[in-house]
C-alpha cells in the first residue's frame, strides 16, 4: 500500500509542508519541516512501517532463498546475479534462513571464510559487497527487512589491505640515483615525473605537449571524455626533465620509436629493474605515486593543496589515505601472511 502524498513549500513561509493521506482513517494530514529531505525521509519512514506491519500481519515468513528466487523472476538482470558461483554461495550459506535475521556479524564472518577459502582478495570481498547490496535494498523496500546489514560493513583502505611499505625519502633518491643509470632516458624520466607531481601511469602516457605550459610551470590534464579535470604547478626540476624530451610526437613521454608509451611496458621495465636491484626497495607504480603524496605532507605541505593536485573528490578521500594511521604503516616490515588472514583483518563492523 503506497501513501499518498505530496511535499510542497508555501510562498510565505519557509518550511516544507508534507500532505499525506492516512492509509487507516481515510484522513487528510499535514505537517511542516525545516528541510525538505526531512518531510522525504518522515515519508518514507512512513511507508516503511505501513510494508512491514503489512507483511507481519500476513505472517509472511518467506526464507532467503525464497526472496531470491522471487527476486530473480522480477530483476534477472540484477548485479546480484553477476557472478553465479558467489550468489550460489550466498544462498547455500543464509538461502534458510529469515531475511531480517541476517546479522552483519553473520555476514562479516562468512565474507572472511570465503577470502580464506577461495584465496579471494579484499577487493573481490568489496565487489561482492557491492553486487549483494542489490537485493538487500530490494528486501528493505519491500518490508523482509528494516535495514540494510551490508551497510554496517567497514573494509579497509586500499593502501592497507595490500601488502605495501611506505617509501621513506631516502629511499625515493636512492631508486632514482639508480633508475638514472638503468635507463636514462626512458624509464627514469617517468618516474621522477611521477614522483614529482602525483600523476598516475596513464594520465603521464595520455600527458601532450598541449597540456605542459613550460613559462607558468604548469601542467592541465585533460580527460579525453569529460575534457578539463585539473592544473596544477610543479617544480622547476620536472620541468626541466619535461623540456628535455625530444618533440617528434604529440606526446612527451614516448618509446624508443618517438610513439605513445604502452603502459604495460612501464611494468615490464620496472621488473627488469628490480631484478636488476635486488637490495632495493620493493615497489610499483602505485607506491611511487602514493609516496609523492607521503612526502609532500612531510615537506609541510597541505591536505586541501595535496588534494587538488591528486584531483581527489573531496578532502576526506585525502585525509583517509594519507592522513589517519594505518596498521601496516607503523610497521618496519610488511605485513605477514598470518596477519592477513587473520579474522580481525579487513573487514569490521560499524556500530549503530
């Protein structure tokens, strides 16, 4: 049974009026609000308890794998049935039991089973979180539950669930020295750039000569859908590595044959390298990205400058990577096998 109702604002007032129609007496009701999300979510509060008094009056006592199968015939296309081996999974595991008896501890513990027996990764984990979701919001609009478990569930940033080190500056310089000898006038220069401005390994394959202003000490990157993204001024070093680059092609950072970088091939040289190397540091592209913005908080820079350079969303994507301490920073070592497979690792429960 679905409310009628309508949320409008007087022209002489500032508050929202909601005018509803009580589904049990057949009466008219109004009432006012500061806010018009606040009339939306009374609305659907509302509608909420009307479906689930509905359903317990019933005695509606459908299992979880009954609401599947249901929720199959209605929405076959759905996320949740992306992957067919994981919603098997899910439906052997709660297919018994009451949907609205689903714990997010039940669902935390048996996400942390499938990472140990399928040798899943946390990402995989945060993806089935994602397609599962689905048929949560679906159980909770149609009154099998009051709430969506998932959304409790907390995974860990991504610089913590993999096994990363955070590069000191020292060892930054002592890759570089290295990397200069290696491959002077390929590998290097990517790096150093890298390291100098936040860039990611594609956006330094995509970078043109265009979108460098060498008198402003300037760099724009231009997204080839969405067009402007972000600018940003660096030093007078990376300009000059910039500068030195042979101008045979539209882009600035080309192979041996003056063409477009293929980005695989960063990879591939970064191996040979570190095979090269063996007593350095262990790393990737992405750590060397991820120490760019390390090292700038640490040379005093700040979180709305570091943020804008890294073209975050909001400060907070900033402050969660780079700022709150992580288990695996305040270690000397990576982290151990033991550790990661350890039930308290990964996942956590918020509390209400």
């Amino acid at each position: 049974m679905k409310i009628k109702a309508k949320i409008y604002k007087k022209s002489n007032c500032d508050k929202w009026t909601l005018n509803y129609i009580e589904p049990k007496t057949q009466k008219r009701i109004r009432k006012s609000f500061i806010t018009k999300l606040m009339a939306i979510q009374y609305l659907e509060s509302m509608q909420d308890s009307i479906i689930q008094k509905k359903r317990d009056r019933e005695g509606h006592r459908m299992t979880m794998g009954e609401v599947i199968d249901l929720y199959y015939e209605k929405h076959p296309t759905s996320k949740f049935f992306y992957v067919k081996y994981q919603t098997k999974l899910f439906k052997e595991q709660f297919g018994k039991q009451i949907p609205k008896e689903i714990t997010p501890y039940e669902l935390r513990d048996w996400l942390l089973e499938m990472r140990v027996k399928h040798d899943l990764s946390m990402k995989s984990l945060s993806e089935m979180r994602l397609n599962f979701q689905t048929i949560f919001r679906f159980l909770k609009r149609e009154g099998y539950c009051t709430e969506n478990p998932f959304k409790r569930l907390k995974f860990r940033n991504r610089v913590d669930f993999y096994r990363r080190d955070k590069l000191s500056q020292s060892d930054m310089k002592l890759i570089l020295e290295n990397l200069f000898y290696f491959s002077p006038y390929f590998l290097y220069p990517f790096v150093y750039a890298m390291y100098h401005t936040g860039m990611s390994k594609q956006e330094l394959v995509d970078l043109k000569h265009e979108h460098f202003n060498h008198e402003e000490r300037r760099i724009n990157i231009v997204h080839p859908r969405v067009g402007f993204v972000r600018s940003f001024q660096v030093d007078q070093n990376v300009v000059g590595i910039l500068r030195s680059q042979r101008k045979t092609c539209d882009y600035i950072l080309t192979n041996a044959y003056d063409r477009k970088i293929d980005p695989n091939l960063i990879s591939r040289h970064l191996v040979r390298f570190r095979s090269r190397f063996p007593e350095l540091p262990d790393f990737n592209v992405d750590n060397i990205k991820l120490a760019f913005g390390f090292h700038y908080l640490e040379r005093g820079g700040k979180v709305e400058d570091l943020s804008l350079i890294l073209g975050h969303s909001s400060r907070d994507i900033t402050v969660s990577i780079y700022c709150r301490p992580r288990r695996i920073f305040t270690k000397k070592e990576a982290a151990t096998d033991e550790e990661i497979q350890a039930a308290d690792w990964g996942i956590e429960v918020n509390e209400l």
